[in-house]
C-alpha cells in the first residue's frame, strides 16, 4: 500500500527538480524573471513531493523491518537532497535584491540538482534492502500508474498556483521598491 503514495511522490517531485534545473539554467542564458519564479516554484513542489516520499519511505521501512530508519542510500541520500533544496529556499529568504536572489539561487539550485542522479542510482543500483524497480512488476499496474497519474495532476495544479502567486509577489515587491524610490 505505501508503495501506492512512495513512488509516484518521488516520481514527481524528479520531474519537479529536472523542471526547476531547467528554469534555472534558461534564467542564467536569458535573466528572464519568469524562468526564476518557475524554477522557485518547482523547487516548492518538489520539495513537498519528496518530503512525502522520504515519509513513506520511512513508514515502509518501520512496517517492513520494525526500525524508524534504516541507513538505507535511497532514502539517506533523498534526505540529503532535501536538505541541499531546503537550503535552496533559505537562500532565497537571505538575499534582498531581486536579480542578485534570482542568479545566487540559480547557481545553487543546478549544485542541489546534481544529488538527483545519486538518489535514482541509488534507486537502481545499490545494493541495499530497496525494492528494485523490476520487482514492482509484479504489482497490478492500474493502481500504481493512477496513483502517479494523481500525484502528477496534483504536482502541476500546485505549480500552476505557486507560479502564479509568485509572480503576484514580485508584482507586490516591485511596486514596494518603486513606492520607496519615489
């Protein structure tokens, strides 16, 4: 059953981070504004998505083994990860000057991104007490790719809105610098 929520919150919070990466990196070529609220954004649902992941890792691990954590390198380093984009946000919450923010934090966030592929490798080939992806088949298929289908709708319905409310922060932001500047 906790495999139902486990995969596809990592599943999707990987696009988030693949999403986020590349907003960061289209920002540094163009400064574009926008690319840095997406990648803001992604941040945030991802982050959401793989905190719910590492909890049900971690309730799968305590149902499985009796044991709260296990050391696992899938779960160690998906908690790693976390830490790496949680620092993401705190960046952005230390620095005042909106493009200063924007290229700081998208430097950081092509650095947090490269966590991404130890966390599918350690996923894919590690030897450790992880099911392997190739045993999942033998699962039922509907109820694992709707519950992905789910969390995928519910991943780009929380993007849309954390989008939007950024860029209402930034509208509220630069209309406070210029009411200061006048």
């Amino acid at each position: 059953m906790m495999l139902y929520v486990y995969a596809p919150a990592g599943f999707a919070a990987l696009l988030a981070f693949v999403l986020a990466v590349a907003a960061s990196v289209l920002f540094l070529r163009t400064k574009g504004l926008r690319f840095d609220a997406l990648a803001v954004s992604a941040t945030q649902v991802g982050l959401v998505f793989l905190t719910a992941n590492i909890i049900a890792g971690i309730v799968w691990s305590r149902l499985e083994r009796a044991r709260l954590w296990t050391w696992e390198p899938a779960l160690t380093s998906a908690l790693v990860c976390a830490l790496l984009y949680a620092s993401y946000l705190m960046l952005r919450r230390a620095l005042e000057e909106p493009s200063q923010r924007a290229a700081f934090c998208a430097v950081w966030s092509i650095f947090c991104f490269l966590d991404v592929p130890i966390i599918v490798a350690a996923v894919y080939r590690w030897r450790s007490r992880h099911p392997q992806p190739p045993l999942w088949s033998a699962l039922p298929v509907a109820p694992l790719a709707g519950s992905t289908a789910i969390a995928l709708l519910i991943g780009g319905l929380l993007l849309w809105a954390r989008v939007k409310r950024e860029n209402a922060r930034r509208e509220r932001e630069s209309s406070r610098r210029m009411d200061h500047v006048i």
